[in-house]
C-alpha cells in the first residue's frame, strides 16, 4: 500500500533548539518526496523536494530508501519556523499522497 | 500574479442546503484537485481532474461533486448528501513540466454548517 506517515502530530521546541519532523513512506516505485509547510493565514506551499537536493530556510530532507524516511531537518529553531508541516509522495500518475502533517511550535 | 484563487474564504450553510466553491487557476496546469482538511487527518482527496471534461473521484467523493468545463475553472459543489461537511477545502493545481510533482494550492474555504 502507498502510504505516508508521520508519527508525530505536534512538536514543540525551544529557539536555537534543532528540530527533526519525521517522515516514512510506504512505496513499491521510485519514490518522489516533497514537503509542504503552512505558516499562520497563508496558503500551503512547497518547501522542498528531495530531487533538487537543496535547502530552503535552513532545512534540509534526505531521502533514505533503506529506512524509507525523509525526514526534516533544521540545526537551529528559529520563531517563524513555527507552521503545519505536510510531509508528501508524489507517485506519478496525477496522484500525490499526503501525510496526516507534523505542527511545529517553537518557542522563545 | 499567478496562482491558485478561491472563493468564498468563508461560507455558513445550512443543512438540507448544496453550495460551490470556486476555483480559478491561471498557471495553466491542465491536473487540478480538491482536498479537504481536518486536524490531525492530513489533506484528503476529494475529486481530481487531469484534463478538460474528465474527472475522478478521489478518497472522499461521497456526497460532492465536481466539472471541469474550462481548464482554468474547478468548482466544487458539497451536497446535502455529505454527512459531515463542515471543514476546511483547499483547491490546487500540478506541474507536470519541468520540476514536475509540484502542487499549487490556493488560500482555502472554510464551510460551516450550521
């Protein structure tokens, strides 16, 4: 089954602090994997992809086919870090499955 | 400005009553999709279409409806029939060109049922 899973529904951490959003997937293909962030009033965007192998605001995924995961890293928390954060398969055919998302709170 | 723009951001109904959300795309994407979104449920597919005049149903199609008569126009139509309405509906668009798998999403309704 073509899955995504999250483990953790809210992640709380301090400023400075690094952050780790969690992310496994479950697919037989060449998995394609994004994430997606959520900041307060805004629309739902892209952050990053593993293809293009960059990092964006500080985070970086790497995607690891032996444990599955594509988990999403930061070394350092900063305020506005704070969102929803959608961890995502995209599996070709028009179809992408989402995970049930991680919120991230960082605090002062 | 390119983008994803729906309509109403907020919408009260009552039950007994349908309603349609609006979505309007000017990126050019012929794929477009609505999900919905609950806490702690993630994002969950509700119809898709990846061309003009053809549609599918996605996760969650009972008691909505769609058309895609223009490439740029997706709207939504949540009938009496759906059980639980009330929630949050994004509308969104795919690049298949180019970095390809990306979704554009718009800003949201939030439908109420009262």
């Amino acid at each position: 089954a073509q899955r995504v899973t999250q483990p953790e529904k809210l992640l709380s951490v301090f400023k400075g602090a690094p952050v780790e959003l969690k992310c496994n997937y479950s697919y037989s293909g060449s998995p394609e994997l994004f994430w997606y962030v959520q900041y307060s009033r805004q629309r739902l965007q892209l952050l990053l992809r593993h293809i293009s192998r960059e990092s964006i605001k500080g985070f970086t995924a790497d995607l690891n086919k032996g444990e599955t995961s594509f988990h999403l890293k930061k070394p350092f928390a900063q305020e506005e870090d704070s969102a929803m954060y959608y961890c995502a398969l995209y599996t070709g055919g028009f179809k992408t499955i989402f995970g049930a998302g991680t919120r991230l709170f960082v605090k002062a | 400005d390119g983008g994803i723009t729906q309509s109403p951001k907020y919408l009260f109904r009552k039950e007994g009553q349908n309603v349609t959300l609006s979505c309007e795309q000017n990126l050019n994407h012929d794929a477009m999709y609505w999900y919905r979104q609950d806490p702690g449920q993630g994002l969950r597919l509700i119809y898709y279409s990846q061309i003009v005049n053809d549609f599918q149903k996605g996760d969650i199609a009972e008691g909505y409806s769609v058309s895609r008569e223009k490439k740029e126009s997706f709207p939504l139509t949540v009938t009496s029939a759906q059980k639980n309405p009330t929630a949050f509906y994004l509308c969104a668009s795919l690049r298949t060109s180019g970095s390809a798998g990306e979704l554009f999403f718009g800003e949201g309704s939030r439908l109420t049922v009262l």
